[in-house]
C-alpha cells in the first residue's frame, strides 16, 4: 500500500513526549510557550497562539477580529467545511467567490463584486500549499478596509514573493497529522497585532487572562505541552518534508505533463507551492481512482463536493454560481507525495495513472 498520506513520528517526537509525561506537566505549559515563539519565528509573525485544532485557530482569529452577527467574510467554496464553518460558527455569513482554475485558489478578480458594506474580512485560502494572490488581495483589503485572515492549514512554509504565508494578515495554520507537520491535533494563530493576540490567547481560555477572572466569553481551545512537544520536534524538520515534497512533486509532474486527459499543479511566478496534496486533473476520475486502488496506490479527492452545495450550506439558501469550483470538484485526485514516498512508487503511481486515463 502506498497511503495518501502518512505522518513521520520518530524516535524524537517519541523522547519528546516521554519528558512531557515525566514531568506530570501534561496539559498548556512552557512547551506550548516554545512552540508558540518558534513557530511565529518560523513564518515571521511577533506573535502566536497555540490552540487545539486548526478549525479552533480559524475560528478564534475570526473572534479576535470582532466578526460576529450580522458581518459577511468572504472566502471559497473549494475548501475544507472548517473554512466556512468557522466563520458561521461567529454568527456571520461566508460568502462565496469562485476559484482560479489553474491553482483552486480565490479568482481575486471576482472579490470586489461580492463586497458589501457588510463585508469584515477576506478568508483566502492557500489550497493543497499552493499561495493565494497575496499582493492583490491585500490591495483590494487596503482600498476597503477589510481584515484578512489566512486560512493558511495547508500551507505550512509555502511563501509568497519570499514572504511566508500567515505573515500577511492574521494566519491559521492546522497540524493534523495528515499535514506537511504534526502535533497529533493542533492548530496556530499568527500575527503582527498585539491586541489581536492578547483576544486570541484569552478567547482560546475561557475568556481569561488572570485565574478565576473571565473578561468575554472564550472557549477550552488550549493546546497540550504533549502536543506541543511533538510540534518543536516536526517544526525542525518541516523544511526537509517540505524540500521532499517538491521533490516528488517534481518527479510526477515532470512524467505525467504530457500525458493526454491529465493536468498536472500549477505554480505560480513568485510562489513556493509546498505540496500539502499533489493534486491533478483528469475527466475519468472514477476510473482513475479505481486503477490506482486496484495496485493498492492510495488517493484522495479534496474535494467532492463544494462547501456551498454541503446539505447545511443548501438548506440556509446558498444559491451561488461557481462553474470553475463545481468543475473542479468533478475532475481533481490528489497522488501521494508525502516523504515517505519512494522512488519506485512514484513510478508505480504514473504507470497506474497513465493507465486509468487510457
């Protein structure tokens, strides 16, 4: 079997959370501390915020911003639920923009006509690794004063001219362990605003600052120094996962470029795409998808269906017109690309795809 996706825990992750254990100090402590100033060194943010999942970090940066009732954020329909989700999870609305064609992220020449004066925010999300426009939506922001809020939990080190992403507004970053790295479960927020951060840490919190003492209705959204322990130890070898993934990435496109029926990632001038998934495109996914099973070649479809054709998002009357993202959600496989892929199954992964699309 070669799995779509598999997290690397050595003998490291494994030390790490054995002194956490010994040390009785299991729940938030001084890792999620270390984690949290090497992380916001990482993506170059003064600060960060550790919280349980990366669905928890959408969700809170959106708190920390004040969006509640009444407000519209607009992001894409070609996403996790957790995207828009969180943002309904405030009171306020998602509202829907369709996607580029090339890299699935928001088509930034459709946002301003969906702009309101209810409108608070911008959500891109940088889909599969690959960045969202940065310059232009933080030009278009600027020009409305809208915040923007990184839906950055597939883009782990992938930069933007030179600048990584979750630097650009506030970031949400997710470590799932299906993701370019891992705290088991776990998210993070970034930033460069101190009142913006001083929100996030009381939100995630309960509300609370000082013991016992609870300013605004927060959450139990903490992130474990057990969690964070294996954070420290997969952020020092975030750049060789990623380094692997744009290897293997490189190697399968290379190989199936040419291929008739198969359109293989874009990258875009100025981005560093990190591979989260390699995905492609291909008419015939249903047989695609069976020929690599058949050869015990795992896939993913992320994904099948649009966040606005979700049962939820019909029945609270979403009628959006997203031709590229309805497309896109019929045609796109993700291949494995993770580090633990081999030479030999990148060729047993072109030789099962050339065969599906014949």
């Amino acid at each position: 079997m070669i799995p779509i996706a598999k997290p690397d825990i050595g003998n490291e992750e494994i030390d790490a959370v054995s002194e956490v254990l010994a040390s009785g100090i299991i729940a938030e402590g001084e890792r999620v501390g270390e984690f949290e100033s090497a992380f916001a060194d990482y993506i170059g943010a003064e600060h960060a915020i550790a919280v349980n999942s990366g669905t928890a970090a959408l969700h809170t940066a959106l708190l920390a911003h004040g969006i509640g009732k009444g407000d519209e954020v607009i992001t894409t329909s070609f996403s996790f639920i957790a995207t828009a989700n969180s943002i309904a999870y405030t009171g306020a609305k998602p509202v829907f923009v369709d996607i580029e064609a090339e890299t699935f992220n928001i088509d930034v020449d459709l946002i301003e006509n969906s702009i309101t004066r209810d409108t608070k925010a911008l959500m891109p999300v940088h889909l599969y690794g690959h960045p969202a426009e940065m310059k232009a939506i933080n030009e278009i922001a600027d020009d409305h004063d809208l915040v923007i809020i990184e839906d950055a939990c597939q883009a782990h080190g992938a930069t933007y001219n030179g600048q990584k992403v979750g630097s650009f507004g506030t970031g949400a970053f997710s470590f799932y362990p299906t993701k370019n790295m891992t705290t088991s479960e776990g998210g993070i927020i970034t930033t460069n605003d101190s009142e913006i951060a001083r929100k996030a840490r009381m939100i995630r919190a309960h509300g609370s600052q000082e013991r016992y003492l609870h300013e605004m209705i927060g959450y139990n959204f903490r992130m474990t120094d057990i969690a964070a322990a294996i954070g420290l130890v997969q952020l020092k070898k975030l750049e060789g996962y990623n380094n692997a993934r744009k290897r293997n990435a490189s190697k399968l496109s290379e190989r199936l470029k040419d291929i008739p029926g198969v359109t293989v990632p874009v990258i875009r001038k100025g981005c560093d795409h990190v591979f989260h998934q390699y995905t492609i495109r291909v008419k015939n996914r249903d047989e695609v998808v069976a020929c690599l099973k058949q050869s015990g070649i795992g896939t993913g479809v992320y994904y099948p269906i649009p966040i606005h054709m979700q049962p939820t998002y019909i029945e609270a009357r979403y009628n959006c017109d997203l031709p590229v993202c309805e497309k896109a959600a019929k045609e796109v496989i993700s291949l494995p690309v993770h580090p633990g892929v081999s030479e030999q199954d990148i060729e047993q992964i072109i030789e099962n795809v050339i065969a599906g699309v014949k």
